[in-house]
C-alpha cells in the first residue's frame, strides 16, 4: 500500500503550509472570501481573482483554491470535530482559524448537500440540466390543418467532464415512450427504498 | 307590430336566411324570401325535415304547388296549430306569416345559452388564443432590429438565446435543512454574508431558472415525503422522526449488503482484485466504528457519514497516476534499448505474476481445505466437552448416593421426611401463586382488552385520517377546477359584446306590460260604468213601471167617475207606449250600430289579406297550369 504512505505525509504537511497563506489577508476580510469560497465550492461562482491580486500571486492563489477545497471536503465529508480542523488547519493564527471554523460551522448543511451531489453523480455521463419546449404545429406544406403538438426537449449532459448538449424533438407517441421508460426506471429506485 | 317584425327579421337572419336590408316588415315579404326562411328555419330545427327541400322557389307551378305542400306538411309536423297548406306559402297574407314564423322563431333551438354554461375544451381555447395572438403578430408593422420597442421583441425576436441553466441557491429558508433552532452562526452568515437570490448565480440570465429549479425539487421532495407518509407512514405508526431513521437505518444496511455482494473475491480476473481491494476497504471503512484518525492513517479516501455522504476524493486518483508514473523507467537510454528492456521486464514480471497466481489459488485452496477442517476439528471439540460434562455429573450423583450407603435406615428417613416437606411446600407455593395468579391474570385480561380497544380507536382515527386528506385533495380540486370556470367565464362576458338590443327589448317590455296593465284598469272602469248605467237603467225602468201602474190605477179609478179624466188616461196609454216604443228604436239603433263596426272591421281584415291581387295571381297560375297541361298533353299526343 504504498498510496497509504504518501497520504499520511501529505496530510499534515503542503496542505496547512498553503492554509497559512491565509494569513496574508486581514481576519475582516477573511470571512467573505471564505463564503465567496465556499459559494463555489457548492455550484456557484468562485471568488475573482482580480479582487485579490494584490494580496497573492497567481501561483499562491491557485495553490490556496486547492488546498482550501481540500479542507473543506474532508472536514465535512467525515464530519470531523472542531479539534480535528484544527490539527488540519496546523498552525494557523487562531483569527484565520477562527473565521474558518465559524464558515465550516454555518455552511456544514450547504457543502455536505454539494459533496452527496457530487457522488451521486459519479457516473460517466450524468444530467445536468433539461429545458423544454411545446411547439404546435399548425400546419404544414402538405397539410393546411396539422395541429400536431411537438416537445422540443434539451438535455445539458456532463460527459467524462465535458458538457454536452442534446436537442431532440419527439411528437406525442415518443414522447409516451420515453415517460413509461422513465417511470420504469423510477420504480426500479422506489423498489430499492 | 314593429318591434315583432324586427325581431323576427333578426332571427330570420341568424339562421341563415339573406334578407335585404330595406325589408322592414313580414309585410314585405315575397313569397321566395318566406320559402327560404320557412325551410332555413327547418334545417337549423331538424336537419332531416328541412334538408329534403330546396331553398328557392321552383319555375314550374306544379313543382311550386308540390313545395308548398311539402313545407305546409313539415310545419304540422312540428306542431304548428293554425292553418296552413300550399296556399299560405304561394299566396300569402300577413297574419297568417306571422304567426307562422313566430312559431318557426320559437322553435329555434337556444345552443348559445346552453353551451355558454360549460367550460369550453382546452383544446378550443388553446386555438382561440393561438389565433389571436396570430392575428395581433400579423397586424404589428415589422420592424429592423433597431427600432423595436420592448413591444416588439416580444413578438418578433428569434426568441431567447440562453438556455435553461440551473445553480443550486442558497436560501435560509429551505425544507431541505430541518427548521429546528439554527446555530449563532448560521444566523451571522444569513445576516452578514449570503447574497441577495438575484445575485447569487455566475450568470443574471439563470436566476429565474435556479429559481424555479430550487423550488420544483422541494415542492417534489415535500410531495414525495407527503405520499409516501400518508401511504406507509401513518400506519406505521411511528413518529416522522422515528419513522426517517428507522427507513435510513434499513437502507443503510441494504447498500451493505449489496456492496459485500459485489466485493466477493472472484479470482478469475486479474483486473478484478484491484477494485475488490478497494472495496474491502470501503467495506471496512463503512461498517467500522473507526475513529476519525484510524481512517487517517488507513488511507482510504471514502468516508462516511449518516446518510453516506461518502465521497472520493480527487487526490486518490491523482496519487495512483503518480505511482503509475513513477513506475515507469526514466532513464534516458536509445529507444532499442529501452524497448528490449521493457519487453523483457514485462515478461518476466507476467511470469512472475503467473507463478504468484498460480501460488496464491494453491494457498488459496490449502486455505480453504485448512478451514474446513478447522470447523470438523471444533464441532468435535464441543461435542466432547458435552459429553464430558455430562459424565461429570453422572459421576457426581453416584459418588453422593455411595457416601450415603452405610447408614441406610436413617438416610431413608431423612430423605422421606425431607421429600414429604418438600411436597408440602410445593403445595403450599402452588396455592400461593393460585392466589397471585388470579388477579395477574385478570389485570392481563383487562389491559389486553384495553391495548385492543386503543388499538381499534386509532386504526379508526388513522382511516378517518386518510379519509380527511381525501377529502381536502378532492376540493382543492374542485375549487382549482371552479375557479378555472369563473376566471373563464369572466373573461368569455368580458368578450361578450356589450350589446344594447337586449336592455332595449327589456326596457320595451316593460313598458308594454305597463300599457297593458293601464289598459286593463281602463277596461275595468268601463266595464263597471256600463253596470253601474245597466243597473240605473234597470232601476228606472223599475221606477217607471210602478208610477205608471200607480198612476193608471188612480186615473183608471177617477175615469170611471170623470169624463175629463178618461180622456187624460187615454193619453197616458198613449204616452205609455210611444215611450216604449222610443225606447226599443234606441236599442236598435245601438245592435245595428255594433254590426256596423264588425262588418267594418271584417272588410278591414278582408283586405289586409290582398285579396284582389292573390285572386289575380291565382288566376295566373290557374292559366300556367293550363297551359303546362295542355303542353304535356301535346307532348303525349307528339310521343
């Protein structure tokens, strides 16, 4: 086992090195950057950059972004104690502590709703999103009076990490077809319950 | 007779029939216009009776004569009272019209009333509003881009560009997180620092769809738990609480099972064992109660928490692609060399794992059999130590009765003695319990019936329950479905156009109905006027009677004696009976003067019927009969 070994020596090292570059911002500061943070850390915007170029170069900031995602996923993913994060953090000066602490404390509930997110969608591709459009056709070139309903249904895939979109038009039959295929699915998870 | 005819004319026209705008009056009608509007009438009151007959009259008199008779026949069979035949139809009077077609008026059937208290399909809703819409886009001028207005970019731009994105939001108040009392720092973090909703998203555009996203999944959520509490919950008859954990408990233990399913070591596959590693070490990690620094130093990067929030973390791929890499030569020698190299390393290292295969399935086996025999090896054990001790007993009991042997006698009795105060003490410990027994039994008795009877009680409250959700779902329903209606219906009134006419006819009603009630008080007055005069003149008549029988009985009397007076009672009886006689002349005068004006009146409906000209026309088609006849004779004679 040797991932075993590395993990223990990274775990308390680089990681709370890079933490103590918080200390380069004033504690005030601290907690909206570290809400901005963790903003993103849930599905929203990052903080910018730009913001903050003059208190880290972009190596440092890019190196505070890791290891701050770092803190936050393990000290909510294993539901680690106020002792724990603190060995984590190192030796931080206890404001800079403090603010993370009070940030992990109001934000647990959020980031552990982003981190279940993020299992659940461990398979390659997942859904992102899906919008829908109902088109009635009223005519056509063959046809003065058509009335056929249509469903223009966009689906936002994530494949391997890329987005993807995937536009299909169905009329009323497909459409049937693809809700009993989805409501079989459904059931097949109610039955797991 | 104005408004009747106005009235009639619109109904005419409603139904169908093309009546030109200068026709004022029925009295204007020709008899074409009367035939398409009695058979345009027909059609629309019974499409089998009307449909038969042409709208137009016919040139040839007989083929007109038959298209009378036919319509004449329809009408009777309606249930049209008054007369009617071909005549009314070809040589018509205007009465006998009117009441014709305020018979054929009434009979239209009133679908506009009926069907306005239904609620249209959706279907015709849908195209009523398609149209329109349709129809306001058609009349907006087009516009180049630059001078649209917002009105305008509505209708006429290629519609919105960004797509349908969603971001989760945070919101304080939310079903997700369980509204119990939130920590201090909640609080300071919704006071100090979360953003206002609209600028919570990376892109303004995806605000209404975050929005509407957050929401339909906890409406979903909420909806789901509601079911799924209504259906299973509640007879389960738990706490919400309770019931969560209890569900999260046997979900927890279901994914294990599965999970250790899948982690059964199959060594067929060498790719397998990898996975399988890791899964036994999720495994551990997963049913341990391992500290928090015991998975430290384990190095598994699956966690887990309540509800399985484990995740894997991004480093432990990145750490297996560092071993990978640094498994590699970095040596930089000729590619030959390398390659010969590399071949011959990564054969025999596949010998290698041959053999180590080949070796771990023997151990494997050896394991397996070893364990086997271990498990023969300790039934065995415990069965012996059974036995053992069974011996021990046994040997225990005959040791005692040995030891007792020698003084026999006295051994016997003691042991009577100790046998009988034994018996009499199981006795006595046999009543004593009766005497406990029987009231243990009976409070059992009665809580048992008591738990039933709650039982019962609550099974009752919990389908008076589902019955009240019922209930509430159905009028909700209901009242979404009512309202639907009202909120159509106000608008189909509000389409409605605001028409005077009907206020109008309303208004002349009533205003009729006032005539007539001052005519009827009219034509009492009179009518008691002309009894009072009746009864005067009765009384007269009376009064006149008895003076003059008076006044003859005296002068008779007087003239017996009186030469003078007999002369005078001559004139009396004179006087009497020219009287009698003026009287009747008077009465006379009044009958004929009465005949007059009915003989008067009768002319006046005599010739309202246009009499001279029907009898002109009658004989005009009288002679194209004739003629028609004489034709068809000719032709029979020619044929």
């Amino acid at each position: 086992m040797t991932s075993a070994s590395a993990d223990s020596t990274e775990e308390s090292g680089p990681e709370s090195i890079m933490i103590k570059l918080l200390e380069k911002l004033s504690p005030t500061e601290c907690p909206k950057l570290l809400h901005r943070f963790v903003d993103g850390l849930c599905g929203r915007s990052y903080p910018r950059r730009v913001e903050y170029s003059e208190v880290w170069s972009l190596i440092e900031w890019g190196e505070l972004m890791n290891s701050l995602t770092q803190l936050f996923r393990v000290a909510v993913g294993r539901m680690s104690s106020d002792q724990q994060v603190q060995e984590l953090l190192g030796d931080l000066d206890s404001a800079h502590a403090d603010a993370i602490l009070q940030c992990l404390h109001a934000r647990q509930e959020e980031i552990r709703q982003a981190l279940v997110d993020r299992t659940n969608g461990m398979s390659s591709t997942q859904l992102q999103d899906f919008n829908w459009q109902i088109k009635l056709a009223l005519s056509s070139d063959k046809l003065s009076s058509l009335n056929t309903p249509l469903l223009n249904l966009s689906l936002d895939l994530k494949e391997n990490g890329i987005q993807r979109a995937v536009n299909m038009e169905m009329n009323k039959e497909e459409l049937h077809t693809l809700i009993s295929a989805l409501e079989a699915a459904n059931k097949v998870v109610l039955q797991l319950k | 007779m104005e408004e009747v005819d106005r009235i009639l004319i619109h109904s005419l026209r409603q139904a169908g029939t093309d009546i030109d705008e200068d026709v004022q009056s029925v009295k204007q009608f020709t008899s074409e216009l009367i035939v398409e509007a009695v058979v345009r009438c027909l059609r629309v009151i019974d499409p089998g009776l009307g449909s038969g007959v042409s709208t137009t009259l016919p040139p040839g008199m007989s083929a007109r004569f038959r298209l009378g008779m036919s319509l004449a026949q329809a009408c009777q069979d309606l249930g049209y009272k008054g007369e009617i035949g071909y005549q009314t139809f070809l040589y018509s009077n205007e009465p006998e019209i009117r009441s014709l077609l305020m018979f054929l008026v009434e009979k239209l059937p009133r679908e506009s009333a009926e069907a306005s208290d239904q609620p249209a399909g959706k279907s015709a809703l849908l195209q009523k509003a398609i149209a329109a819409q349709i129809k306001a886009q058609l009349a907006l001028p087009w516009l180049p881009p630059s001078c649209r207005l917002p009105l305008h970019c509505k209708t006429q731009s290629p519609g919105p560009c960004h797509s349908f994105r969603a971001q989760p939001l945070s919101l304080p108040y939310s079903l997700k997180a369980p509204s119990k009392k939130q920590a201090k720092e909640v609080k300071e973090y919704w006071r100090v620092h979360l953003l206002p909703v609209t600028s919570q998203p990376s892109q303004h555009a995806s605000v209404p769809a975050s929005l509407l996203e957050n929401h339909v999944s906890e409406l979903s959520a909420a909806q789901e738990w509601e079911n799924e509490w209504n259906s299973q919950g509640l007879l389960s008859r738990l706490t919400p609480e309770d019931y969560r954990s209890r569900k999260r408990a046997r979900l927890q233990k279901r994914i294990e099972e599965q999970l250790r399913t899948a982690a059964q070591p199959r060594p067929d596959t060498h790719g397998a064992t990898r996975s399988t590693s890791d899964l036994t070490e999720l495994l551990n990690s997963f049913g341990g109660t391992a500290t928090g620094g015991d998975i430290l130093t384990k190095g598994t990067r699956f966690t887990h928490s309540e509800k399985f929030t484990f995740t894997q973390e991004p480093e432990k791929a990145a750490q297996q692609m560092a071993a990978a890499a640094s498994a590699l030569p970095s040596s930089h020698q000729s590619e030959e060399d390398l390659k010969a190299k590399q071949e011959a390393e990564l054969s025999d290292l596949q010998q290698q794992l041959q053999q180590l295969s080949v070796q771990m399935e023997e151990v494997g086996g050896d394991i397996r059999q070893l364990t086997v025999s271990i498990h023969q090896v300790s039934d065995e054990l415990k069965q012996r130590e059974l036995s053992n001790s069974e011996k021990q007993d046994t040997v225990k009991v005959k040791k005692q009765t040995i030891d007792l042997l020698p003084d026999a006698e006295n051994n016997l009795v003691k042991l009577q003695s100790l046998v009988e105060g034994s018996a009499k003490r199981v006795v006595h410990l046999a009543s004593q319990w009766e005497k406990h027994r029987a009231p243990l039994i009976d409070e059992h008795r009665r809580l048992k019936e008591l738990c039933s009877n709650r039982e019962m009680e609550s099974s009752m409250k919990l389908s008076e329950i589902k019955d009240l959700h019922d209930k509430i779902r159905h009028s909700a329903e209901e009242a979404k479905k009512k309202e639907s209606l009202y909120k159509q219906l106000i608008t189909e009134y509000e389409t409605l156009p605001k028409d005077v006419s009907r206020s109008a006819y309303t208004m002349r009603i009533l205003e009729i109905v006032s005539n007539i009630k001052k005519q009827k008080e009219e034509i009492t007055k009179i009518l008691s006027d002309t009894k009072e005069l009746q009864k005067e003149i009765n009384g007269l008549t009376g009064k006149l009677d008895r003076t003059f029988a008076v006044t003859d009985e005296l002068v008779f009397k007087d003239a017996k004696k009186d030469e003078s007076v007999r002369k005078s009672y001559k004139y009396l009886a004179a006087l009497h009976e020219n009287c009698t006689q003026l009287i009747q002349t008077i009465e006379d005068t009044g009958t004929i003067m009465r005949e007059i004006r009915d003989l008067e009146e009768q002319i006046e409906t005599e010739n309202g019927k246009k009499t001279v000209s029907n009898l002109e026309k009658i004989l005009e088609d009288y002679k194209a009969i004739r003629q028609e006849n004489s034709a068809l004779a000719a032709k029979i004679r020619d044929g």
